[in-house]
C-alpha cells in the first residue's frame, strides 16, 4: 500500500507528529509548504496541520481545495493544538465536498504533550496503513 504524510506547521508541533507518523508508515514526511502538490497516487495520504487563531491556516486550506480526488484513495487526518480539533473538522468537510474519501478516526495531541504523543502517532500511522 503506497502512503504519503503532508503537514503544515509554524511552530513545529504538528511538523513533530507527523514525523512521528511518517515513521511508522515508512515514508518521508514532507511540508506542504516544500511540495505544494501531491506528485503521484497515494493509496492513503496523511494530512494534518493545527488551527492559528481558532482559524485553519490558508496554506492547508488551498492544499485540501486543491487536491484532486483522482490521486488519493483515502485522506487520514491529524492536528496538534491546545484544545481545538476545528481543522480537522474543516479538512474533513473540505475533501468530502470533494469526494474524496477521509478515515473517520483522526489523530489528536495536544501542544503541551507533542514528545509524549509521538509514539501513539507513530502507532496510528502504522494502524491506519493496515486498515
């Protein structure tokens, strides 16, 4: 099964997660800043990124909008914040309007216990490859 993991983040705890995921799937994890666009067909595609302000950033925003639903067979999502899952919520609702399919489980950790969700992610990641 072919897997790839793309994350925005700014301050660099969803970039962690998704290291973190990446390295149970065994793929690189790649910002979506540094390839703004899927290059090939994914089987599942980790995509994750953390509200600033409450507010999806735009960058994750344009790079759900504009994913097209022939490259990926299903969308995993993941967030980091201090309490808000609204990204997740707002990716969701994006690739389904777009018909593309998103697992109904998402990963979740809070900012103030990135290191200690590390290795829970890294076993999501090997989970939801096998699923």
């Amino acid at each position: 099964m072919k897997a790839a993991v793309r994350y925005f983040s700014k301050l660099g705890n969803t970039k962690t997660i998704a290291e973190a995921i990446s390295e149970g799937v065994g793929v690189k994890a790649v910002s979506i800043t540094d390839e703004p666009e899927l290059p090939e067909n994914v089987d599942v595609l980790f995509l994750g990124g953390a509200p600033y302000a409450n507010i999806m950033a735009p960058e994750l925003r344009a790079y759900a909008e504009n994913l097209s639903p022939g490259l990926v067979g299903k969308v995993v999502l993941f967030t980091t914040s201090n309490w808000s899952r609204r990204t997740v919520y707002a990716l969701r609702k994006i690739l389904k309007e777009r018909n593309i399919p998103v697992d109904p489980e998402h990963f979740y950790a809070h900012m103030l216990n990135i290191k200690g969700r590390a290795e829970a992610a890294k076993e999501f990641g090997k989970r939801k490859l096998l699923c």
